[in-house]
C-alpha cells in the first residue's frame, strides 16, 4: 500500500466514510486498475465501487488543503496540494487562469484517470493587495467610510449613503476572485440567499452591484460586534445570557429554514450582537437553497468552519435544518463553557472528533451550567440529525421549558403526571380488594 493511499485510506475510516472491510477491497481495485496501466487514486476507486459520491471525496481532499482544478481552454486536470484560496493558478500549458472541476471522473478499465494529469506545476500569480486605498471611494450610492474587517472573500467597510446620509455595511470581492466565474457565483449566491431574507435576526441584504469590474454587497450596518469578538472579551457568559442570545440566532434560523435555506457556517464570527445584544446572522455565502437542491461552493476548501462543523459536513453528507442545529449547538457550548468541544491537533483530526466521540460535560467542565441546558446541548449535538432537535423552534420550545423549571428530557418517552400514576396505583388497589372479597365470599 502506497503513502497516499495509506494517509487517505486512514481519512476515510477516521470520518466513518468507509470502514476496513471497503477500504480492502478499494484497495484491492486500485491494484487491478493499476496492474492494468491505469493510476488510479483510492478516492477514485471507492467511487468506481459505490462506495463513496463524488462530493465526499472532493471533501477529503479538502481537508488535506488539496484542490481539483481544470484549464476552461485544454480542460487539462490539476491536483493542487497546499491549495489557497486567495491565490490565483495558471494552466501550465495555455497560461490562463485555473477553474474548479466540478467532477471527479473516475477511472475504470476503459477510461483513464484525468484529475491526476499534471502536465507542468500550476504557477500561482501574487495576489493583488486590498488596502485602505477604498476609504473615501464612492460605490453606487455609498461613499465608504471606513474598514470594518477583512474575510476569506474580500474587505467589509462601513458606508454612507450620499443622499440620506443611512450607514450600510459595504462587502467588495477581492480583486483576485473577479477573474474566478466560481467565487463570483458564490459571492452573488450570498446576496440572493440573503435577500430572501427579512428577520430581526438576520442582517438584512439591500443590494448587490458591479462598478469597475467590482463586485459589492450592500446590506444593513449593525453597529456593535461579533460574538466571537465577545467571546475573546468575556469568554464565557452567564447561562440566561447565553440563553437569550442563543434563542435568538435560533429564531434567524427557523425564518431561513422556513424559505428552505440551510446556512451551514453557523459559528460566532458569523453572528453580530446589536448594543442591546440581538443576534443577527451574516454570511449565507454557502447556503444551500433546499427547494432548488443547487449547493454552491468553493469547490476544493473546506465548506464550513470545522470547529462547529456537523458529523455529516465532514463527511461530505446531505445537510438540512438540523445541521444548524447541531452548529448552533457548539455556539451554545462554547457560550456556556468558554471551550470548543473539539479541538483536534489538526483539522482532520477535528472533524473525526466530530465524527466519533461523545460530547464532553458541560458541567464538568462549567459546574454552573443546570442540567437542563447540558441536555439541550447534547441533544443539539447528537451525532445522527435524526437524534438531534428536528427544528430551531423545537429547541426553542425547550429552552423555555427549561427556564419555567420544568424537565427537559434529551430523549426517551415523556413523563406521566404523578396523578396519573396514583389514579392507577388507586385502581389496582381497589381492583386487589374486590378479588379478596369475591374470593372469601
């Protein structure tokens, strides 16, 4: 068995994907296939064999920081270890910019592998820098003010509107990604899925637009912070604090759901907190838009955060609402506790904590946390979607439960009132009396 395979094969078992039984005969496969000439990889074969879907092994490879990627001119395939997003690759052979395959073509006895082609290394271009040279620009009808933080995608600026003078939060695509007809998708992706969008608990979008081959969103200014700026500040918060914000990032999340979007990047750096702390949710870039079943993503990099990834996002599995429960559910810990529940050596390592192992005590770790709320966390956190709440709202309904004092129950059959058990133990007594009685008589 080859290094690769071997690391790889190892991925696949660690994230549940496969277990030592498929992996044999995938391994198996490979040697058949390259006995017959043909270089085929263990994520290939696996899908050859049903074993595993294309996306699944694409999100192997995302962990390991590699990337598909094909020339639009020769459709030439790359694999791109070490990839980064903010850099730009050239074919080698026609010198222009590099597209992410949106397939895994598979080799089997009478097709040969195409994602191993490497005719000459893909030569990666500097990216162009994105400064404070915006401040006092005008896009559209806004005049940006200041920078109020930089992402994966591109900067956020606080803008003006030149009329009404209305403060508007102002997200312009990198200069390096306009050239990438993916990342554009996705950058629109995140203002259609917004725009749909009209909750107090969710940043409202209010436009998107292009100016000078430049790509911006417009959407509504909040002025207070992120969560994840609060954590760093205070790094746990008390537990009916916690329970407010957390209610409130739920309510956002019904409303979405409700329009059949999945957010899938639930995390603290993705919710902002008014100076009255309402939670708002921010960046739908990777939502998937269920009733339309397309899922836009940057394909080859990790779609998510893997500290508050789902057991299903890391094993590149169909999400659903509850995946944002279950996300929501590390907010929560995170909130209450001051800790992430899993924190791996690596990201795999990470994401097969996810995978594999319980959910720690919220108590052992916070001893004034109640019992009810460590319930509510785990049961968020459940392994199987089918465990976990089956909505936002029904986790709301229990956190509410828990703050009347009632019992919350993470799972299992429900109580009987305690006169119900009397009635009954009454009945069987009575019913024990006349048997004596008719059996004296």
């Amino acid at each position: 068995m080859g290094a690769e395979t071997q690391r790889v094969g190892d991925i696949f078992i660690r994230l549940g994907m496969l277990d030592a039984e498929k992996l044999h005969r995938v391994i198996e496969r490979q040697q058949e296939l390259r006995a017959q000439g043909y270089p085929a990889r263990v994520g290939e074969v696996a899908v050859e064999l049903g074993f595993l879907r294309p996306e699944q092994v694409k999100r192997v490879l995302s962990h390991e920081g590699t990337a598909l990627l094909k020339c639009p001119q020769c459709d030439h395939r790359y694999t791109v270890p070490n990839f980064q997003a903010n850099r730009r690759y050239k074919c080698g052979k026609c010198k222009i910019y590099l597209e992410f395959a949106k397939d895994a073509k598979v080799a089997t006895s009478s097709s040969p592998p195409t994602i191993e082609a490497l005719p000459a290394p893909p030569q990666p271009g500097p990216p162009p820098p994105m400064g404070n040279l915006f401040i006092g620009k005008t896009l559209g009808s806004y005049r940006l003010l200041r920078l109020l933080g930089k992402g994966g995608m591109g900067s956020v600026f606080e803008g003006e509107h030149l009329q009404t003078k209305e403060k508007a939060a102002i997200k312009i695509l990198a200069e390096q990604y306009t050239r990438m007809p993916d990342v554009v998708k996705r950058f629109k992706r995140e203002a259609t899925a917004g725009g749909k969008l009209a909750h107090p608990n969710i940043v409202q979008m209010v436009d998107i637009d292009e100016q000078d081959g430049m790509f911006y969103i417009v959407s509504e200014f909040v002025d207070g912070l992120s969560l994840e700026k609060l954590l760093l500040e205070e790094r746990h918060l008390a537990p009916d604090r916690a329970v407010r914000i957390v209610k409130g990032i739920l309510a956002g999340l019904q409303h979405a759901h409700d329009l059949g979007i999945i957010h899938r990047d639930i995390k603290p750096a993705n919710i902002l907190l008014t100076r009255d702390e309402t939670p708002k949710l921010i960046d739908f870039g990777i939502a998937k838009d269920v009733e339309s079943q397309t899922m836009l993503t940057l394909a080859g990099s990790v779609l998510g955060s893997p500290a508050y990834m789902s057991p299903e996002q890391a094993q590149g599995g169909e999400v659903g609402p509850t995946t944002d429960v279950y996300s929501c559910g590390v907010v929560f810990f995170v909130l209450l506790v001051g800790r992430k529940p899993f924190e791996g050596g690596n990201l795999v390592e990470t994401l097969s904590m996810h995978v594999n192992d319980p959910v720690p005590s919220l108590r052992q770790r916070q001893p004034g946390v109640p019992e009810a709320l460590e319930r509510i966390v785990h049961r968020m956190m459940a392994k199987l979607p089918a465990q976990r709440y089956p909505s936002a709202n029904a986790v709301i309904a229990a956190l509410e439960k828990a703050a009347r004092g009632a019992t919350v129950r993470a799972e299992g059959p429900a109580k009987l009132p305690d006169w119900m058990w009397l009635a009954g133990l009454g009945g069987a007594l009575i019913f024990v009396i006349l048997a004596i009685w008719w059996i004296l008589s």
